[in-house]
C-alpha cells in the first residue's frame, strides 16, 4: 500500500484565532475576578461573623466578672436550640453554656494561634451533633483562669458566601457573553478590509476593474500597492510577450516572402517543388506564431472591452477585404454588451469567426450578440456550405492536436475555440437557418 | 498602372519590383516612412503596397497621415503582422486592402488590379470601349474577340486610357503613369508608342487634344 499522504494541515481562518485567543483571555480574566471576590466575600463575611462572636465574648467576660452568667437570659441567637450560634465558659470546674447547647459542648478541634493575649483568637470546632462551628475564644487570665469559647455554625458563614457567589457567576458570566459578542463585533469590523480586498481582486479577475483600489487602512495599503505592482508587471510581460511574437512574425515572414516572391520565377523554380515547400513553410511559421501568441495570453483580461464598436470595426475591415467577393455582413449586437476580454483577444476570436464566414459564404454573414444565462453570446452565421457534424469535430480536434496540425479549412476555428477556452467560454458549431455554418462563440458575463 | 512600392526590406523589394514589373506594373519605391509619406503625397500613383513596419515612420501612420492630407489613393498594406488588431487598425487608417506576408504573386496582383480598378470607379471587372474590352482582373485586352498582343510599355499606355476611356488623359499624367519616377522620358516616345497602339486597335482610335494629352474613342466617325 503506497504510504497515505498527511492532510495538510488546516488553515485557521484570522477570525476564528482572533475569537479564541479572545474568548481564552476573558475567560481567564473572568475566573482570576471571581476568585479574588469570593476570597474577598468569604472575608468580609467571616468578619461580620467573628465581631458578632467577639461581642458576645465581651459580654460574656463582662458577667463572668460580675458573676452575672449562671442567670444569664441569652439573647438571639444564642437562645435557639439547633442553628449552631453558642457559647460556653469555662473556669476550673465551673462550666457555663447558653441555653442553645442544652447541656452539651463544644469541642475546640482546631486552635488557632493565639497571637494576641487578651483578644479573641479564632479557631474550628464542633458542637454536641458534631456540626462544624467557627469559633472565638478568649482566655481570660486570673486564678484560675477562663476560657471564653463563643461559636457560630459553619453555615452562617457559607450560606450568605454561596448566595452571594451564586449571583456573582451570573453577573460574570453574562458580562463574559457581552464581552465576547462585542470583540466578534470587533473582529468582523477589523476584517471587514480584508474581504472588500477580496471583493476588489473577484472584480479585477473579472474585468469589471483595472487594479485594486489603493485607498485602503494602513495595515493592508502595502499588501495593496504589491498586488497591484503585480498586475501591472503581468500586464507588461504579456506585452513583451506579445511584442517578442511580433518580432519574431516579422523576422521569419520577410524572408519567406522573399523566397515566394524569388520563387515565382519559372527558371528559378522550374517544377514548382521549392514553392510547395515556401507554401508549407509559411504555413507552419503561421501555425506556430498563432500558437505562440495564444501562449502569450493572460486568460484574463483587465477592464471589459465594449462588443459592438469591435464588431462594427471588423465589419468595416472585412467588408473591404471580401470588396471583390460582395458580402453583406448584418450586424445585430447591442450597444450595452461588453466582455471581460482583452481588446486584441476579442479581436482574434471575433475576426477568425466572421472571415471563415465571409471565406464559405455565398453572399451573406450575420453577426448576432445577446446577453445569456451562461454568459454573452456572440452567433456567426453564412449561407455558405456549412459544415456536417464529422467535419466540424476534425476541424475543432486540429486545433488539439498542436504539432500535427496542418491548417486548412476554417484554421482559425480551433484557435478561436482555444482563446474562448482560456476567457471560461466555449465555441460550438452547429447549422444555421441562413443554410451554412453557424458558431456560436460563449464568453463569460 | 503606377504603384509606389513601400517596403524597408531591401531583398523582398527587389524581388517585389521585379515581379510586379513582370506584370507590367510601373514603379516607384520608398524604404522610409518619411519618403513613402513624401511620395505619395507629391507623386501620382493609382495604387500603394503599404509595409506597416517601417523605419522613419509606421505604415499605419504614414496612412493616417495621407489620408489626413486629403490623398485617396488606394493602399494596399502587405505586412508579416496578421492578428485583426493590426489589420483593424490598418482599415482604421484608411487601407483598402490588406495581405499578410508571405504572399503569392498572384494573389497580390489580382488584388492591386483590383484595387485599382474599384478605385477608379469601375464596378465591373471587365470594361469595354467598341471592339476593345479590357479585364482589370487579369490585365488582359481583347480585340473584337480576341487577344491582343501589346508590349509592355503599350499595355501601360492603353490601360491608363482604357480607364479614363472618353476622357482627356493629360501628357504629363500619361508620362507617369507608364515611366518610372527617375527615368529619362524621351518626349517622342509617347507618341511613337500612340502611333503603334492606333494601328493595332482600329477602328477604335486615340484621339490627339492639342496642348492636353489624349483620349480613346469608341466610335470610328
């Protein structure tokens, strides 16, 4: 099995990396804020807990010294049986609790570091039914000193954090969705440039526009200016191609006309042999200096070229070519057509139709443009012999069959075909209703 | 029939001229834009082999420029360019014809005659005049019926009064037509050539203008 080749890999659209990197970036931001407010939150409640506790230790120190507690009437919260908020003093033996523990303790489970003698230190504990406490506790100091434990459940804590944090995630994350939607906004504003530049350079491959506009946003005015030196220098060398075949037409013509002109002199060329060869010569030099011109084509044309002036320009050339013949040629092109051509190609495809036409005729050719679904359609029509279908498919094949390639009849058929090939167009033969041969040559609108 | 021979190539000139020559052409050549221009717009000439590609010049502007001038002399442009381009453009300037190189003799002659002979108003390939007939195709004459034989110089003289036939050809028009622009034209040598041309076409006659030139006549009164 000959080893699969690796697909390449995929071309991730600008918009899409710009849309991650900046969904990655307020996501992290998003997380990073909401852990830091419920570090905050989780604070600044524990806080409010831990003064309400301390408060009660300073009224608990107060009785103590008093010798007030063993008929303390605790106040909310203290009082309820259940919810965890307590306390409980100890001195020697002498245990006092609230009325919400009931007889029961609370078990001191973690101490905190007691930094700071005759102040309340926190620390965690757990109640008689082994709730989870926060507590405060003060060791007051004397013979025998007390300890004052003052207690609060876990779940006044997390109660209102969890609240408060529940509500937090929504706000960031509907601020998250905001955020996002307005940099997809932004990023299709950013790249709005880049697909009117894609729109610019359809047209310009379209022949609707010559180059691409220059007046662009800072980023992309280089990219801009590159492209179009690279229209134009495609435009030039197709120039120089063009004016290189023309050289070369001249140089090799002028002395084949010489020799056919030295050649119509019997005693130069008694049997006529030399002649044929100049004759097949000529024929070939034609043959290749067409093939080398359509090489020299761009395939596409810049800026459209207007159809009716060009019909109407050929029309007169023609008709002063065929003067001894007398041809009528009838044009009927609209005014407002015009393909995306260049003027010489359209020239050549156009030409080579109406003078095989105007060659086969007997007296009367007739040109007919319109506007079609698949493109512009130009019809050559005569009266002439016409073509049978056979014919037509080895006249249109000669023209494949490049260095076979004898020309004879209707010689510029296939060149025609080839040059409508390159626009994306076509050219098929078919019968007209004049009687003779009809092509119909489709270019793109 | 006069022709101003333009073309810059020295070896295709030559081998032009002396073809056309054969065929009883009579000459003028320019290599230049700027002597081609000169020519045509001093000189009488019934047709112009017209090369495009010239020094001093483009054809298609010396043919712009001509035309522009007032000249309606007929042109026939004979160029190694062949894409309908150039050959729009040509017609453009003004061309009546145009042939692509390299070209058959007798092509180019059946088309400079025929050039010709649209030009001067002949519709008809075939002109006659009495017992004279003249086929501007073929450059041949017949006389009542049947070919006649002319040399050269004859067949320059007659053609040009066959064209104008029962018009005044002027002596001067006459001289250019049949001579070369620099060859020595003896002021005999008209009339010794009129004089064989009435014999060998009677009864049709050359009738003699004093002090204009001459004309060819249908009618024997």
């Amino acid at each position: 099995m000959p080893p699969t080749k690796k697909p390449p890999p995929p071309h991730r659209s600008l918009r899409t990396r710009l849309l991650a990197a900046a969904a990655v970036l307020v996501l992290a931001a998003l997380v990073v804020a909401g852990l830091a407010i419920g570090v905050i939150l989780h604070r600044f409640v524990r806080g409010q807990i831990e003064g309400h506790l301390d408060a009660q230790i300073v009224a608990l120190r107060a009785g103590l010294e008093a010798g007030l507690l063993s008929q303390n009437r605790d106040a909310p919260p203290f009082d309820r049986d259940g919810p965890g908020w307590a306390w409980e003093v100890r001195r020697g033996s002498e245990t006092f609790v609230s009325d919400s523990l009931r007889g029961g303790h609370i078990t001191v489970t973690a101490p905190g570091p007691d930094d700071d003698p005759g102040h309340p230190h926190p620390a965690d504990g757990t109640g008689p039914r082994g709730e989870r406490l926060i507590l405060r506790v003060l060791t007051v100091p004397g013979t025998p000193p007390a300890t004052i434990v003052a207690a609060a459940p876990q779940a006044a804590l997390y109660g209102p954090l969890r609240e408060a944090l529940t509500s937090l995630a929504l706000a960031l994350g509907i601020l998250g969705l905001c955020l996002i939607a307005g940099l997809a906004l932004q990023v299709r504003l950013g790249l709005a440039p880049l697909r009117r530049l894609r729109a610019d350079l359809a047209a310009v491959r379209a022949g609707r526009r010559e180059r691409v506009p220059e007046e662009q946003p800072a980023e992309i005015k280089p990219l801009v200016t590159e492209l179009n030196a690279l229209l134009d220098q495609n435009a030039q060398n197709l120039e120089r191609a063009r004016g290189h075949v023309a050289n070369l037409a001249h140089a090799l013509k002028t002395p084949l006309a010489t020799l056919s002109m030295a050649l119509a002199d019997p005693a130069r060329d008694p049997d006529g042999a030399l002649r044929l060869q100049v004759d097949d010569m000529d024929r070939r030099v034609r043959h290749h200096l067409r093939r080398a011109r359509a090489a020299a084509l761009a395939g596409s044309a810049r800026g459209r070229t207007q159809l009716a002036p060009r019909v109407s320009d050929l029309h007169d050339a023609l008709v002063r070519l065929y003067a001894e013949k007398g041809v009528a040629i009838d044009l009927a092109v609209p005014d407002d057509l015009s393909v995306p051509c260049e003027g010489q190609d359209l020239d050549e495809m156009l030409g080579n139709l109406v003078d095989n036409a105007c060659r086969w005729c007997r007296t009367r050719v007739r040109v007919t443009a319109a506007s079609r679904a698949g493109g512009i359609v130009v019809r050559v029509e005569d009266d002439g012999p016409g073509l049978d279908d056979a014919a037509a498919e080895a006249v249109m094949a000669r023209g494949r069959r490049l260095d076979e390639g004898v020309p004879g009849h209707g010689f510029g058929l296939p060149i025609t075909l080839e040059l409508a090939e390159l626009y994306g167009g076509g050219l098929t033969l078919g019968r007209s209703e004049l009687g003779g041969l009809e092509a119909e040559l489709t270019l793109p609108a | 029939m006069k022709i101003l021979l333009v073309e810059d190539d020295t070896a295709l000139a030559t081998e032009l001229a002396k073809v056309l020559r054969a065929e009883n052409f009579v000459l003028d050549r320019a290599a230049t834009g700027e002597d081609a221009q000169h020519l045509g717009e001093t000189e009488g000439y019934d047709a112009v082999v017209l090369d495009l590609g010239l020094p001093k010049g483009d054809g298609v502007s010396v043919l712009r420029a001509w035309r522009a001038a007032g000249r309606t002399l007929p042109v026939l442009v004979l160029t190694a360019r062949d894409g309908w381009s150039d050959k729009v453009a040509a017609f453009k300037a003004g061309a009546d014809d145009y042939l692509v190189k390299p070209v058959r003799v007798e092509e180019l002659v059946i088309r400079l005659r025929a050039l010709v002979r649209r030009s001067q108003g002949g519709g008809a390939s075939r002109i006659a005049c009495g017992p004279l007939s003249f086929d501007t195709g073929l450059g041949a004459f017949e006389h009542e019926g049947l070919p006649l034989k002319l040399t050269g110089l004859e067949w320059r003289v007659l053609s040009c009064l066959m064209l104008n036939r029962d018009a005044v050809v002027p002596r001067p028009h006459l001289i250019e037509r049949v001579y070369e622009g620099d060859a020595d034209v003896d002021s005999n040598s008209v009339e010794v050539i009129i004089t064989r041309l009435r014999r060998k076409i009677a009864p049709a006659r050359i009738e003699s203008v004093r002090g204009h030139g001459y004309r060819l006549h249908a009618d024997p009164a």
